[in-house]
C-alpha cells in the first residue's frame, strides 16, 4: 500500500512499512540463499559476497541499471527515491528486481540535506539504521584510516626523539625521514565539521606527539573508503591498503601505509565491510547498501561487489551514481565500469521541473530556505529553456553507446503542460522519457517508467569507454572536459602541469583511473553557471594521488574534503522515544 507522503514524514513511512518488513531468514528465502551466505545482524544481514559469486558464477547476468541525473538544485532532485521507485515498479510489473545504494554519510543526515535514503513511498527500510550507521562500515572505515594516522604521527615523533642506534633497537624499523610539511594524509570522522579543517596537533612536551599542522575530513571522503567501492575481495582490499601513500619524504619519495607496516591491522578493522547489506524499499523490493565514497574524489557509488552480487540475483538490478551525468556518470562509465569489466544496458536520468527551471533563469536555490514562488508555479519558458540542460546529459549518456531514459520526478505542483515540454525535448534528443509518482504512490506511480527501463534494457545497445586506458592524463582531460562538460579545452597551473608530466612519464601510473574533481552544481568549475554555459575553460589546479585506490584526480577548483554544518541542522529535530526507544526526525 501506499502511505499519505504529503502528510507522512519520511520516518513515519518507514516505520509503518517496517511492520511487515522480512526477516533475514525469509529473505534467505526470497533470493534463493544458501544458509550461510546471509549474515544476520539484528533486523538487518550481511551477504557472504563470495560464496553468493562462486556458487552462481555460471548464471548469466541480469540488467545493469544505472540511476543519474541532470545537474542539481543544491536540493538534490531525488536520484535515490528515483532509484527505490524503479524497483518498486518493476516489482510490481512482476519482475525479479533489487538494487545496490550507497551507504549515507552522517555529516549530512545531520545537516541540511538528509540521509541518502530516498523519501516518500520510495525510500529504503529500516530508516533508523540505514541514517544512523547501518552495521558498523563507517566506523570500521574510521578506525582503519586514523589508525594509520596514529601510525604516521607517532613514527614522527620517535624519529624525532630517537637517534638512528636507539631508533632500530627499540623499534627494528629504519629511519622514514618524513617531511612534516608534506603530509598527505589527515584525520577522519564522519559528522561535517568545519571547525576541524585546518588544525594544530601535537602541542605539548616531546612525548605528546609532533607539533605540525593537520586535518579532519568527512569519514565518506577517506581513500579507505574510495578503495572499498572499487576492490574484488579481501585480498585486493589488502594490498591497496598497505599502498596507501601518507606522505612523502625528505627527498621526495612516498610514504605508505606499507613502510608503517600498519597495512595489515587496517585490513583487520575493514575484514567485514567487504559484504554488502541486505535492506528493502518500502513495497518490501531487495536492495543492498555497501560502501560510501565521496562523489568528488572518489566515484560515488555503491561497490562494485553489490553490483556483481545483484547481476547474479536478480534479473534487473538497479544502481545510482552519485551527483548529475557530468560526474557520477562519467565516473560510473569511465571508471567503475572499466575496474568491474561489467556493462550496463541503461542508463536512467532523473530530471525535475525544479532544476530545469533553475536551468532556465530561474532564481537562486537555497537549502534551508523556502523555494522562490517561480518553482511551484507553471512557468512554460523556463522549463524550455532549462531542458538544454537535460538534452547534454542525455548526449553524455548515449556517447557510451547505452540507451538513455529520461525519469521526469514529477511533484505535486508540477503541470502538464511542463512536463509535456520535457518529454517533447527528451525524446527529440533520441532519449525515452517517462513521468513518475514514485515519491507519492510508490511502484504504482512508476509504472510507466518501469516499462520505459524495460523496453531499453531488451534494445540493443554498443558500449563503449571515452578514452582508452592508454591515453595520456592530460589529454584524458582535455577529453573529458570538452566531451562531457562542454568545455572549449583546459588550462593547467605550472605546478599541475609539472606534476601531470611527471604522472605521465612514470609506467607505475599508466593504468590508474582519471577521477575529475570538480563541483557538481555546474557543468563548469563554477558553482554559479548555470544551463550549459559556453566558451569556457577548465582550469586545472592540481592533481592528487590515491596510490590505494589508484586514482589521479584532476582538480578543478577548490573541493573541501570535510563539509560544514549549515545553521538550522537536522539533528535539531530528531528525537528518541524513552519508552519505546523508536527515532524520530529522519529524513
């Protein structure tokens, strides 16, 4: 059934629908699982990821599905309550459907913005421990990374206190030599702090610690956490967290989590995270939540481990790439797609009468602040011009030989007359375009979205990368920007260029992925440009090195690794029933 979204806060859905949520034994069930392939943990399992791909490696795949959008208000336009919709109407076209979601990040379920849960009638189930840290990932991920921090800080101050007879009889270890002004690594956690951006560590005495400065990052932002979305198994996870690269030395070689030997106790902490979690949407539709990595610096998906477990189970599987086609897509297209060796057939891009209208001239977004009467009211010459837009993300789309389907996320104040415009461009620009009610009436408000998906997944299709790996990095770039963003070429500071060059001349760089950093509200380098702006250059600032996760990220503009919290937070309004110990607030 489908519950009063008008009138129901997301909590309360979610806590209606739980009364008949399955338990991990009737999922078991459900999906076909062998016993001791599903991990319970309270109302909530783990999936044993690896018996689960041995023993069906010789089914065939279903229907890969991925879920982006055109380029967002700061409000977001519903990629994840997109996503838990489609499955729910292609569960109720009879359909074997599940997907895989990111896990949320508790920085911004307690800011502005909310948990990643989705909202309305199509939103994932059990609310409460999907906001509020699932079964431990994050925290696992937390341990993992600041243990490697406690490792790089205390080594420098028993350098420090320690001469080289005393160094190697107390500790076995050589010298490292690291060079505190270039440390590359900081502390995590996983709140939106901007208090703890830029920080002194270490005052005091010579046995408290190495005064220098430091940094706090959002927990989803850790190169821990960019590694477990891309990695194959526990094996792989491993050997890409002892080449975790923390800082360089006086002479300018890299550190890693190898030389501190602290590798193989963050391998310890992160054992477990490898296995996916089995949660529902609210019509009782599968869908696993694994990993969580930044959108920016990372590609901002759920793990390629979800993915190859969902192929397995179910015979449309649904996925969602974090912020608009410029970059979860590309990323999805270019980066995680190329790591898996998995194709997708779809691509679904979720467009609101809201962002088009933004698109269009409309006034300025903000969250926390009522929208302009401009986005409730008909306004045909904004929707029309916003749709250039819609029509460049669907031409990225189809540059990946994968067929494109336009989901028009219809609210309430939404008119007909709007909506027909986007159809109109939408499928004059070769995409399908289908309106959905999925917020306000679940699987049966996305009926003919679910047909849309169904017919493009049975076409054929030719997919294809944008570059081949042998491309150098500058020229990937340029590739990307023009191709993807729209822009004319790119600028590179003297001191990125110098370091592109020294990537590109370096063999052990050949095959790592080029992971653009870039704004996501813009199809540019600046937040502000709206539309699809014209006669611009992307300027290349710096590029970074995830030597772990094998990433050269390209960074245009200035990107914050740690978040701030907005002045009227979320965690304003959540509470806990002392009775009964139920949350209340979430959203």
């Amino acid at each position: 059934m489908a519950y009063n979204a008008v009138k129901m806060a997301d909590w309360q859905i979610s806590e209606a629908a739980e009364k008949n949520m399955p338990a991990p034994n009737e999922w078991q069930e459900k999906l076909g699982l062998e016993k001791d392939e599903m991990l319970p943990m309270g109302r909530l399992a783990k999936l044993d990821f690896l018996k689960i791909i041995n023993r069906l490696r010789d089914k065939p795949d279903g229907k890969y599905i991925e879920v982006t959008a055109i380029t967002p208000t700061p409000l977001g336009e519903g990629k994840s309550t997109t996503s838990c919709g489609l499955m729910e109407g292609l569960g109720k076209r009879g359909v074997n459907v599940g997907g895989a979601l990111r896990q949320p990040s508790g920085g911004p379920t307690m800011n502005v913005k909310g948990t990643a849960a989705g909202g309305g009638n199509s939103l994932l189930i059990p609310m409460t421990e999907f906001s509020l840290g699932l079964t431990g990932d994050i925290n696992d991920i937390m341990n993992s990374h600041n243990l490697a921090m406690v490792a790089l800080t205390s080594r420098m101050q028993h350098e420090r206190n320690y001469n080289d007879e005393q160094l190697a009889r107390l500790t076995g270890m050589p010298r490292l030599n690291i060079d505190p002004t270039r440390i590359e690594l900081g502390w995590i956690m996983d709140f939106c702090a901007q208090a703890l951006r830029n920080i002194i560590i270490g005052i005091g005495g010579r046995f408290d610690g190495f005064t220098m400065q430091s940094k706090f990052g959002i927990a989803v932002g850790s190169e821990c956490m960019a590694i477990l979305a891309v990695i194959k198994d526990l094996a792989d996870l491993k050997k890409r967290l002892n080449e975790i690269t923390v800082a360089f030395d006086k002479s300018g070689t890299p550190v890693t989590t190898g030389d501190l030997e602290v590798g193989n106790a963050m391998t310890a902490f992160m054992r477990n995270t490898i296995n996916p979690t089995m949660m529902c949407t609210a019509e009782y539709n599968p869908c696993m939540v694994h990993a969580g990595p930044f959108a920016n610096i990372a590609v901002g998906q759920s793990s390629i481990i979800a993915d190859r477990v969902g192929l397995k189970l179910f015979d449309y599987h649904v996925t969602e790439s974090g912020f608009a086609a410029d970059i979860g897509f590309e990323k999805f297209w270019n980066v995680k797609c190329r790591f898996s060796g998995l194709k997708p057939h779809v691509s679904v891009l979720t467009s609101t009468i809201r962002a088009l209208k933004m698109h269009g001239g409309g006034p300025k977004v903000v969250a926390g602040i009522a929208l302009p009467a401009t986005y409730t009211k008909e306004d045909l010459r904004l929707v029309e011009k916003g749709c250039e837009n819609m029509v460049h993300h669907i031409n990225t789309i189809r540059k990946a030989g994968i067929n494109p389907v336009v989901c028009i996320n219809r609210f309430y104040t939404d008119t007909d007359a709007e909506c027909a415009i986007v159809r109109k461009a939408a499928e004059a620009a070769g995409a399908r375009c289908a309106e959905s009610k999925h917020w306000e009436l679940g699987g049966n408000g996305a009926l003919e979205f679910a047909d849309a998906v169904i017919d493009a997944c049975n076409e054929e299709n030719d997919f294809k990368f944008l570059y081949p790996i042998e491309m150098k990095l500058r020229d990937r770039v340029t590739n990307i920007a023009r191709e993807v963003y729209g822009a004319d070429g790119v600028s590179w500071t003297a001191e990125a260029e110098a370091k592109a060059k020294m990537l590109e001349n370096d063999p052990k760089y050949d095959d790592y992925a080029t992971m653009m950093v870039k704004t996501h509200l813009s199809l540019t380098h600046d937040p502000v440009l709206k539309g699809v702006p014209k006669g611009w250059i992307l300027p290349i600032r710096d590029v970074l090195i995830y030597s772990g996760a094998k990433f050269l990220c390209p960074c245009a503009g200035t990107i914050s690794l740690m978040p701030g919290t907005g002045s009227n937070p979320a965690f304003r309004r959540v509470d806990v029933d002392v009775d009964s110990g139920k949350v209340s607030g979430l959203f």
